[in-house]
C-alpha cells in the first residue's frame, strides 16, 4: 500500500471525530525497497531520539562493550529514552562508576523523571533530580564508555567534531546508505547534535539493523546485538506506561523506539523489515497510534497480540470521573 497522503490519527469523543493528526509512514527492506507508505516518504526530519540504537553501533563496534563486558542491559540502557525510574537511574550510576566517572561526567542535563510516580515520591522526600534522572543518561553513558576505551578526552563528547559523534554520524550513514554531510543540524534536548535524515534513509537504517547480511560479520553481529538487547529489555529501554515497553514486551524479538516531536522507529527481524515514521504536528499520541498500525498492516501484530495492546491500538481518553470519553486510533 503507497498512498500520497499521510495517516490520520483520529481523537474522538463520543460518536464524533473531534480532531484528527497526520503522520508520515515508511516501511522499507535492507535494500531501500519501500514495502508500505503513507505520505511523504522523502522527506528530511530529525530522528530525534529513535536513532538510538544506531547511535550505538559505535559502542560495540569499537570493542568498548566487549573490553568492559557491558551485559544486554547496558546495552538496552545506551539505547534508552527511560522514564528516570530507580531500576534506570541506579543502573547507569553503577555502570559509570565502573568505568571510572560520575554522574558530573555526563553533559546532559538534569530534568524532572518521566515517570511520575517516582518524581512525585522524589518530591515528597525533597530528593532533586539529577543528570541520571535525563531520559538519555544511558545514552550518554554508552558515548563515555566509548570515549574512556579509545582513549578519546571524555569532555566536550557531545560537540559534532568530537570523535564520539564523527563515529555515530558516519554509523548512521552508512546504516542509512544516505550522505548526511549537508542536511540539516541542530541541537536535541539532551545536548548532542541532531543530523537531518529523509524518513525513507531513517527505514532502511531500521531494516538494516533487522537484516545486516549485507554488512562485514562484526558490524551485522553488532546491529544483532542491539535489536536482541533492547528485545530482550524493554522496560530498561523505556519503563512504566510506556509504548516501547509494551510493544517489546507483546513482540517478541521486535524493537521499538520513540523519538520526540512524534518520531517512532520499528525493527522488525523476522520479516527483515524497518519502520519508520514521523506525526507532522509533532505529537506523541499520534506516533504511538501510527506505529501499532504499521506492525497491524504488517501482521507483525496479530489477533492475540492485538488483544494484549489494545489500549495502545485504540488509547483511550479517560475524564476526570474516570469515564472513557474517545479514543486515539488511527483512520483509514
């Protein structure tokens, strides 16, 4: 199915449609085949932070994991946007402790966790969050981990002329088969730079990492890694109420990752596949909406699936007497 206009994402109330979303679907092979689309599928965005499991190509690949023995739930972690929960934040301590750093070390800064049962506990108790607490700290942490092992100077690891990122923007591009060299450039909300890469390029990174064949065997054993890692450890890579976790979880074997402004990347192994989107207005509910619709058209979700993600298929729109008002699902 390759339709010119993009997915709606219907909001209703009622027997109404009361506002409605766009989103930009890719579904590409490793060959750059588009498989599925909707919208425009060449357009430049920022993957934002679903391109964090290619940003953690270099991690492996430079011999950093295996020389300080990261498990799979270090590498989950340097692929994470995580709620700032105990079981992420305690994690990334312990791992720069073992490499020789502190939470000082990390450039990102401190900000409120995501998940609000443990920012309300921390509030009570008057406990300030800190640079652990940023959704990207396992990120960051996995930059360090290689910079400490190549003996690159950990400081400044977040600047683009720093070996750290020259190594993730040439992983991507290559990942990608797109030349990144003039696309757009800004900055994320963790500090290291973001690169523009068109939604088709972003798929067939994402259908790369699910079927690596056509890479040298340790770069294919390293994509390996990374989907079988974040799989593996879906509550590490986002946490509680969150739709990687639940997708990782129901899927098995899949990955899934979001990416602000209503970015979402899917792997997907056994149909060797790669998923990529991106909601126009930017919206979250949109993105989660559009992502299980993709793996539905792909049945990659099937019918018990289906049933275990129900209110991630259609999520619903609860008031304040905690009646279901509407639901976000997406249209046709």
């Amino acid at each position: 199915m390759n339709v010119d206009e993009p997915l709606p994402i219907e909001v209703t109330r009622g027997n109404r449609i009361e506002s409605a979303h766009a989103v930009d679907v890719c579904v590409s092979d490793a060959l750059g085949n588009v498989i599925l689309r909707r919208g425009d599928w060449d357009k430049e965005i920022y993957a934002r932070s679903s391109a964090k499991p290619l940003q953690a190509l270099p991690l492996i690949e430079s011999g950093a994991a295996a020389a300080m023995n990261l498990d799979d739930e270090r590498i989950a972690l340097a692929c994470a946007s995580h709620s700032g929960e105990p079981a992420h934040t305690e994690r990334v301590n312990r791992w720069l402790g073992d490499i020789g750093l502190g939470e000082p070390s990390l450039e990102c800064g401190a900000h409120r966790p995501k998940d609000e049962v443990t920012a309300d506990a921390m509030v009570a108790s008057g406990e300030p969050w800190t640079r652990l607490h940023n959704n990207c700290s396992g990120k960051h942490t996995g930059f360090l981990s290689t910079a400490v092992h190549l003996g690159d100077d950990p400081l400044g690891y977040l600047k683009e002329p720093h070996p750290v990122q020259q190594r993730i923007t040439q992983a991507m591009s290559e990942l990608c088969d797109a030349d990144l060299s003039a696309t757009g450039r800004g900055e994320d909300g963790c500090g290291i730079p973001v690169i523009g890469i068109p939604l088709g390029a972003l798929a067939r990174g994402a259908a790369q990492m699910a079927d690596p064949r056509a890479f040298p065997p340790s770069r294919a054993a390293a994509c390996g890694r990374i989907v079988a890692s974040m799989a593996r450890h879906p509550y590490l890579v986002a946490g509680r109420d969150r739709v990687d976790t639940a997708l990782m979880g129901a899927l098995k074997g899949v990955a899934t990752k979001t990416g602000a402004e209503g970015v979402h990347v899917a792997i997907v192994p056994w149909r060797k596949l790669g998923i990529a989107l991106k909601a126009r207005c930017g919206t979250q509910r949109a993105a989660d909406a559009a992502v299980l619709w993709a793996l539905r058209q792909l049945d990659v979700i099937g019918d018990s699936e289906a049933k275990a993600l129900a209110d991630w298929i259609e999520q619903p729109i609860n008031n304040t007497l905690g009646h279901t008002a509407g639901v976000v699902r997406a249209g046709t």
